[in-house]
C-alpha cells in the first residue's frame, strides 16, 4: 500500500514538472491590460506591477474576447508613460507580446501594441497591420518585418502573438504558428520605454481607425506554442488558475507519501 502510494506520489510530481514546463511563469508577465475596468479614464495593469495606461482620446468598453475591451475609434489610443518595465526583455533578450483585436474598418497601417523605448529612436517593438491586412512588425529594432501568407479580415476577432529572441520574429495567429522573419541582430538592453496601444509607433502615428483590442500581454519570455494556446483559450487568468490548481494538487500527492 505505502509503495502504490509513493508511486502515485512521484507521478503527480512528474506530472506537475511537465505542466510546468510548458506554463507561462507569472514573474515573466511584465503588463497585463484585461480592459474590464475603466476608472475614469484610467486602466490597471492587472499583472500587479503597477504600469497603468490611461485612456486618449476616444474610447469606450464593449464586449470583448474575454469579458470587456476597449473600443478605440476617432484617434483613440491607450498610453503608458514611459518607466522601467522594459529592463527584464533587454537583461533575458526575450519578448512576447499579445493581444486580441477586431478590425470594424482598415486602410492604412494600424497599431496594436507599440512599445517605445526613450533612448532607441524609433519602433523597438510594435505588432501591426499593414494596408494589405498582412501581419506586420518590428522586433527590438527598426527592421520593418511582414508576412504574406495570412491575410485578417474585418469584423473577426483574431489572437495575434509575437515572439523574438533576436534572431528571429515569429508570429501566432489565432494559436497557430504562422510564419518568422530572421532579425540576426544583438538585443538592446533599453532603460525606459513607453506604451502605446491603437498606434503604431508613438501617439500620433498609425493609429487604427475602428478597432476593438483586449487581452494586451507583454512578457519578459518567448512563450512556446503551447502557452500561446493556452493563454488564447484561457487568458491570462485562466492560465494561472489552471497552473495553481495543479500546483495544489502535486503538493497533496506529495504530502501523501509522508504517510
């Protein structure tokens, strides 16, 4: 009996460390905007890490992917004043960021997220869509990158997800790996950077022109494409209650071998 229960011990744990190994790491969520709640025009960053955005310009919440979104239109944007979140992506060299989105009208370049660092010039990071609705992006440096094997469609909702490392951009649609550019360059390590969610570049430029956006995630990590379905299917929330569910569960197979 006392075997049988070691055994069901050590499979449990073998279990949790193969959840683990593909779980996305809270400590590597640096921004998380739900967009469920908005104080005025203000909107928490709902990893706990205190990068709150504010509202510019026009916008609303609406129904989302998950719960609530904003709706931006008219010039909207969400912004983040610059600060240090940034450190973590320069000190590992990685990055993923994502986001929902559903288009109501395109023409020209639309933002997603754009993240702009003080000190870098020009489009550090940015997930955009270009006039030809392919998905478009910069990846640690002004290195205009784009793919032509996908084309977004108005009035769709779509997960849209990219990850870099340096060497290369790779881009998940909808959970799916869709295709990478090579980048082949040494990552920077920048110091303070800005937020601009709706605009593609800085808070004037490629804005989109009728947009819903939710879910906006940027992490410290190259999630696999796992994770990425994961967080797609169950959000971010979702994700780290399923992961915390397990961990429960091994730390009370593990306490039955005690006995």
């Amino acid at each position: 009996m006392l075997r049988s229960m070691i055994v069901l011990g050590l499979s449990a744990i073998f279990v949790f460390a193969v959840t683990l190994s593909d779980a996305i790491e809270k400590e590597d969520i640096l921004v998380y905007y739900s967009f469920d709640r908005l104080n005025g025009k203000k909107f928490t960053d709902d990893s706990g890490n205190g990068n709150e955005a504010r509202l510019v310009g026009k916008g609303s919440l609406v129904d989302g992917a998950f719960k609530k979104a904003v709706h931006l239109s008219g010039g909207g944007i969400v912004q983040m004043d610059q600060n240090d979140f940034i450190v973590p992506i320069g000190e590992k060299g990685l990055i993923t960021m994502e986001a929902w989105f559903y288009l109501n009208k395109h023409v020209e370049y639309d933002g997603i997220i754009s993240i702009e660092a003080a000190a870098g010039g020009c489009c550090e990071f940015r997930t955009m869509v270009n006039p030809q609705f392919k998905p478009f992006w910069d990846a640690g440096h002004h290195a205009d990158k784009s793919l032509g094997n996908f084309t977004f469609e108005l009035k769709e909702w779509y997960h849209y997800v990219l990850v870099a490392d340096g060497k290369d951009g790779k881009i998940y649609i909808n959970g799916e790996f869709i295709g990478a550019q090579p980048e082949n360059f040494r990552w920077p390590e920048f110091k303070k950077a800005a937020i601009y969610i709706g605009a593609g570049e800085n808070p004037t430029l490629h804005k989109v022109e009728d947009a819903i956006i939710d879910e906006v995630v940027i992490y410290a990590a190259a999630l696999t494409e796992e994770e990425i379905k994961a967080s797609m299917e169950l959000s971010v929330p979702g994700v780290l209650a399923v992961e915390a569910r397990d961990k429960l569960a091994v730390t009370w197979g593990e306490l039955k071998t005690d006995f």
